[in-house]
C-alpha cells in the first residue's frame, strides 16, 4: 500500500536530514511528479519551478527526449567505474565537451557533484606546479572571493567565503587570498570593473610567487545573492592571472550551460580558463554528473613514464557514470534541437521588463539580472539600503506566499531569486514576477519605507 501524505510528511521530518536546513522548524515540500516547468507535490498542487531545482534544470523536467536518453542506456549497462576503465557514453561526452567549450579545454574529469568538480580543480592547479615544464612548487595557495560559493567540502569552503555558513569550520580550513566581491555597484557602476582589478592587481603583485590558482564564479556570484560583476571584470582576471603566472578555475557549475544566454559564462568575455568547472544542468539536472575539464597544458604536466608516478592520484566512484552521461549528451543536444540559446533573448526581455517593474517598489532596494538570472532585493530603506532584521526573514516569508500562489522559489536572505528553467514560457515568466511582485506586497504591507 502506497504511504499517506501524512505518513510521508512525518517520516520526512523524521528520518531525512535536509541539506541547510533547520529540521527542529522543518515544513515538507514534498514533490510526487514533474512536467516541463512546473513540480507536482504529493497534494496535487502545481507549482512553478522558479528557481529550476537550485540551478539544474534546463530543458524542463521529464523532457521525453532526456527521459529517453535514461531508458536507452538503462538498456545498456548503468554503472561502469572509470577507474582504469571507461564506457561509450561517457566517451562521447567527454569528446563533445571538448568540443563546445572554448579554447584547448579538452580533458573532463568526471565527478558527481559541483563541489567534487571543484575540489579536483584545486588538486589539479596544485600538483600541475609541481611537475609543469617550469615547475615552482611554493604555488601552494589561492586567490577566492568574499561570499563565493563553490561547494561544502573542506577544500571548496576554503576557496570559498560564505562566512555565516563556515564559522564553525575556521580551524580544518586551509588560508587563501581572499577579495572582496566585485560587485558592480562598488564604489559606483562607472569605476567598478578598474577598482576590482586594481585590487586583484595588488594581490598578485604581492604574493603570486605563492599562488597556485585563482578561483572564480564568472559574471554572477550565486549564493553570495546573486552579485553581478563590472562587463570587463572577467576578461581582466584572465589578463592579469596571465601576468603574474597563476591559474584560473572558472566556476561555471551555476551559470555554466546556457545560463547567462551563452553556453559558458566565460564565452561573453571571451576568456579560457585553465580548468572549467560543470556541474547541475550538466545533465539537464536530471542526475548526479559534474565535469572538471582542463586544458591541454594541465594534461600534459601530468604525462609520464608509470616511475614518475605524475598521475592525479583521485577520484569519485560514480564519475562517468553512463546514466549520467546519457543525459547531459542528450542535454546538450537539446541545445542544438531546441535552438535554447537563440529562444532566450525575448525571455530575457520579458524578465527584464518585470525587474524595471518591481525595482519601484518602495520596499525593493537593487534589481539585477545577467541573462535567465535575476534577483531582486528587499530592503526596509530605499535610499540607504538598510535590510530588515535577517530574523524577521522577509525573503522567507514573499517565498511562503508565492507557495499558495503556485510558484516554487527559495531565497538568498532578503534576495528573491529569479532562475526558471531555460524552457519557460513568457506566460511563466509573467506569473512568477507577478506573484514575487504581490508577494513583496503583502509581506511589507503597512510597514514604514522611510525609516
Ligand atoms: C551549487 C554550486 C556548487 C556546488 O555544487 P554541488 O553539486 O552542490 O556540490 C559549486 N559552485 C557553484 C557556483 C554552485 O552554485
């Protein structure tokens, strides 16, 4: 016999540990199916997908062509190690990827999640100065950003910065360079893009003997509230990481795959990292898969005869994994089926419109947006910024009321996230703003905006 709603909603509080959560004040969500943008729960409801599964989604849910890509390797063989051993489809994966990313990023290293991704990265940049052609193994440390977002390991909340999040964890974390966010609006929009490269400047000149890598989040800080970066920003990193000989690791595992209007994030500034990082909508969102993929000046550092022992020494059990692979093969030529890419500038448009539209609302400080993401911040005072008490969780409550208004949407603090899946229609568009628009409404009703 199939469980209750009710027995299910007990044993979820119950027996799952939620990811950033408080289970003490835990309520369930609990999604039963799925079509195209919108999630089914366990009561029936429909709700809007609005911030596509944390990041993951793109073509829609059970989209029949990835639906199908599962069932055809389910017919194959579903897990294969890729330890001294491969499969076809992660073969062909890895072939395509060289294709479509940018420059001589041609070697994926499979993993399963965004911060497994990045923790192969940070290995990768670290022994590649140990045995490139000029090696200069004092590149021991990195350069990471304030509030940066990478991942929940060890090694990824060291390169990382969300300091609420990592307190705790100060004494197992290892010490890098860390910057401030380059935000767009800081000091002012005019000199944004050479005041953040002076610091990073700076930084180089004084300690790049040290440096192994820099990380980054290429034009849009995720969990740091979706903090968007000066145009330029990006292309001078690349430039001065070249100066002062250290490596760049793109994080591209949020806005990689179509999400800032171009495959990689990187492309619009026409920048190659040296290693790129994939991860959630790698496979549409539909199963664990994430990429490492680094160029051909990496690889080679780690060739050799078997006596050198240059080999990377790691690795995750299911990377590669053929299911996955399958999927983010069919993912990908979605893009190409479904021309996504060339679809995504009225959308863009659309949402555009909306921000301009709530950006008059008393209570909402900045709007921002690059391509398919947007947010919006709630703020008790429109001239200076000032935010509510984070206690009061205004951002938590507008997400409430947009529950019983059918939209699905998490947030960052006070900051609405805006991030539907590629597929959305102009129709979905208009009723996720327009609930975040109400929803705003209704929670900072009668409170005073001047104060
Ligand atoms: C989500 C995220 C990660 C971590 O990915 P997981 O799959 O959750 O481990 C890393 N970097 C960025 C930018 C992310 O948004």
């Amino acid at each position: 016999m199939n469980p209750t709603a009710e027995q299910l909603t007990d044993w979820d509080k119950r027996y799952v540990w939620h990811a950033f959560t408080q289970m003490a004040c835990y309520e369930p969500l609990i999604i039963e199916s799925a079509e195209g943008c919108e999630l089914i729960d366990i009561e029936g409801r429909r709700l809007l997908d609005g911030v596509s599964s944390m990041w993951c989604n793109v073509h829609g849910h059970r989209h029949p062509k990835l639906d199908q890509a599962v069932k055809d390797q389910l017919d194959k063989v579903a897990h294969v190690t890729n330890l001294g051993c491969s499969n076809s489809t992660a073969i062909l994966l890895a072939k395509r990827l060289a294709e479509i990313t940018p420059g001589d990023l041609n070697h994926s290293f499979f993993c399963s999640d965004g911060a497994s991704a990045l923790e192969v990265a940070i290995k990768l940049a670290f022994q590649y100065w140990h045995q490139c052609d000029n090696p200069r193994p004092k590149k021991t440390t990195y350069i990471g950003f304030e509030d940066a977002y990478h991942g929940d390991t060890i090694g990824t909340i060291s390169v990382g910065g969300v300091d609420q999040f990592n307190a705790v964890f100060k004494p197992l974390m290892f010490p890098v360079h860390r910057l401030p966010i380059p935000d767009r609006r800081v000091p002012d929009e005019a000199s944004a893009c050479t005041y953040h490269l002076r610091i990073l400047e700076e930084s180089l000149e004084k300690h790049h003997e040290a440096i192994a890598a820099l990380v980054i989040e290429p034009l849009v800080l995720g969990a740091a509230g979706m903090i968007v970066q000066p145009p330029g920003y990006l292309r001078g990193v690349r430039e001065l990481t070249k100066k002062y000989n250290v490596l760049m690791i793109a994080d591209e595992v949020a806005v990689g795959l179509g999400r800032t209007g171009t495959m990689f994030a990187c492309q619009q500034e026409e920048v190659v990292p040296d290693i790129l990082c994939l991860g959630k909508g790698l496979s549409g969102g539909y199963l664990p898969m994430s990429a490492a993929i680094a160029t051909t000046e990496i690889w080679n550092a780690y060739l050799g005869e078997f006596s050198e022992a240059k080999q990377l020494c790691h690795g995750h059990t299911f990377g590669g994994n053929p299911l996955g692979s399958a999927v983010a093969l069919a993912t990908i030529d979605l893009f190409d089926e479904e021309k996504t890419l060339k679809q995504l500038p009225p959308k863009v448009a659309r949402i555009t419109e909306h921000l301009a539209k709530l950006k008059k609302h008393p209570h909402v400080g900045d709007v921002r947006q690059r391509g398919m993401i947007a947010a919006v911040e709630i703020v008790r005072d429109k001239v200076t910024g000032e935010h509510f008490p984070w206690t009061e969780r205004h951002g938590h409550q507008v997400c409430q009321f947009a529950l019983k208004h059918g939209v699905w949407i998490r947030p960052l603090g006070d900051v609405l996230v805006i991030m539907p899946p590629l597929s959305v229609s102009l129709e979905q568009i208009d009723q996720l703003c327009e609930v975040i628009g109400a929803g705003i409404d209704a929670v900072t009703k009668g409170k005073d905006a001047s104060r």
